[in-house]
C-alpha cells in the first residue's frame, strides 16, 4: 500500500497532469493497492472512507504549506545569493512535508493492516519481495558494467536531472555536474538492506496482529520511525550525498543565464497555480 501514500510528490508534477492526478487520486491508489493486495468489498469501503479523510486534511492542511515552501524557494532563487546551506534547507522541507503525511496515515493503515486476512498478508509481501528481486537484479547488473561505464551512466542521469528544471546545460555546467558527479556514493544497496528489514518487521509484527493487543499503537509506532532501521553507514552516506548535491547546486546557481533562471521560476510558478487551484476545487 505505500505506493498509494505518494501524495505528497504527486503535486510537484507539473502541468495539467498535476490537477487531474490529485483529483482523481482515489482510483489510482486503487489502481496501485491492486498490484499488492486485493480487498474485499468492506475493505475497500473502508479504505475510501479513509482515503477522504486524508485527502481532505491533505487538501486543507498541507498544501498551503507547499505553497509557503514554494514561495521561499523562489524568494531565494530570484536573489543575487544562494547557498548550499539555504538549499540544504529546501530539501530537509521537502522530507518533512512527506514525514507529515507519513505520520497523519499511518494510524488508519495500523488499522487496515489488522484487517488483512493471512492470504492478504502472503500477497502483500510476495509482490514486495518480487520488488526487491528486481532491485537486486538492477544492482547485480551495474555491478557487472565496468566503472566508466557506471560513471557515463550517473553522470548521464545527473544531467538528465538538472537539465529538467534549467534547459539545455552548457559547457561550463556540464563540467560542474561531472566534477560533482564522481564524488557520490551510491546508496541503493544500503537502502534495498533497510527496505527488507524494514519489511520484515512489518511482516512479523503483522503475522502476530491477532496475539498482540498492542498491535495497533506498535504498527504506527513502526511506520512513523523508520529511521531505526537505517544502517549507520547509510545514514552517513545518504547526509554526504545531500550535501554534495546542494553544493553542486549552489555552484550551478551562479552559472544560470537568464534563460535558464526564467525556466526554473517559471517552473515553480506553475507548480504555485497548480497547488492554489488543488486548494480552491475539491
């Protein structure tokens, strides 16, 4: 089901795709808890009820708060100064917008979760562990390809990503993301290592739900504190990589002509209607 919690991401899409996505979030997440489980009739009632509450508190709480974000960001890209410290910032905001909305969720899933019959649970995690196999796979394969293979292909993606919300990068900017580039450490093996014992103790928690009268208040408690499950090394290197990253972007900020500046505030703008027409057409 945590695909269907992704709400939060959702209305930095752009365009019209962003209205129509979050107005119709219902039967996607439907669509998304279909390839995990299938609910009975009760269920899904059950589900849609919560479902409404919590786009209704999405809606009138957390959105305004995406626009305040939003507005600050661009206050800050409009000034003649930005520092790898502000965007740090930007992005420790970003995480706890989704920290909000993990938080306001998870004690309705506590609750579907003990409704799951045990061949629900088998589904749930069989299709999660599927998951994992073919991120595992993914990992062997660029383990497989030689290291100015591996390099072509991060770097590759990196302009990819910063070319999106700039245009094309010219010279000096594509020596900037290459120079950045090497200095990361990939973390996806680290993180597949937390995703699997966090799924485990999912998984254990929930194959006791009937034996534990807790069961409930344990399973909010799980959901709203993952971080335990986080190696230390991971912790170190996903913190490096952030601050890597904002460096990068701070020396990128300096490079921007006009052109590029305009597509960046343009692109916030957008995202600025987009979330005030989310907060006034419900």
């Amino acid at each position: 089901m945590k695909k269907g919690l992704l709400i939060a991401i959702i209305i930095f899409l752009g365009g019209c795709s962003t209205k129509f996505t979050y107005n119709n979030l219902d039967w996607l997440i439907h669509w998304y808890i279909d390839d995990y489980v299938s609910l009975s009739d009760n269920q899904e009632a059950l589900f849609d009820k919560y479902f409404a509450d919590w786009q209704s508190w999405h809606r009138s709480q957390e959105l305004g708060k995406y626009i305040e974000h939003l507005k600050s960001l661009k206050a800050d890209l409009v000034s003649e100064e930005l520092s790898a410290a502000q965007i740090e910032g930007h992005l420790l905001d970003s995480r706890q917008h989704w920290e909000r909305l993990r938080d306001r969720v998870s004690p309705e899933l506590a609750d579907m979760a003990a409704k799951l019959t045990d061949e629900q649970v088998s589904s749930l995690f069989e299709e999660l562990q599927e998951e994992n196999d073919d991120i595992r796979e993914s990992l062997e394969e660029f383990k497989e390809m030689s290291p100015e293979e591996q390099a072509e292909e991060r770097l590759d993606d990196m302009e990819e990503g910063v070319s999106e919300f700039i245009g094309r990068l010219n010279a000096s900017q594509k020596a900037i993301v290459k120079g950045y580039a090497s200095q990361f450490t990939s973390t996806r093996a680290l993180w597949l290592t937390y995703r699997q014992d966090f799924q485990q103790a999912a998984r254990e928690m929930i194959d006791n739900r009937a034996a534990n009268p807790t069961f409930k208040q344990d399973f909010v408690a799980l959901m709203t504190h993952p971080d335990k499950f986080r190696s230390d090394a991971f912790v170190k290197l996903r913190n490096d990589n952030t601050r890597i990253y904002a460096k990068m972007a701070e020396e990128l900020f300096y490079t921007l002509d006009k052109k590029q500046k305009r597509k960046l505030i343009s692109k916030i703008d957008d995202m600025i209607e987009d979330i005030e027409y989310l907060m006034s057409n419900d």
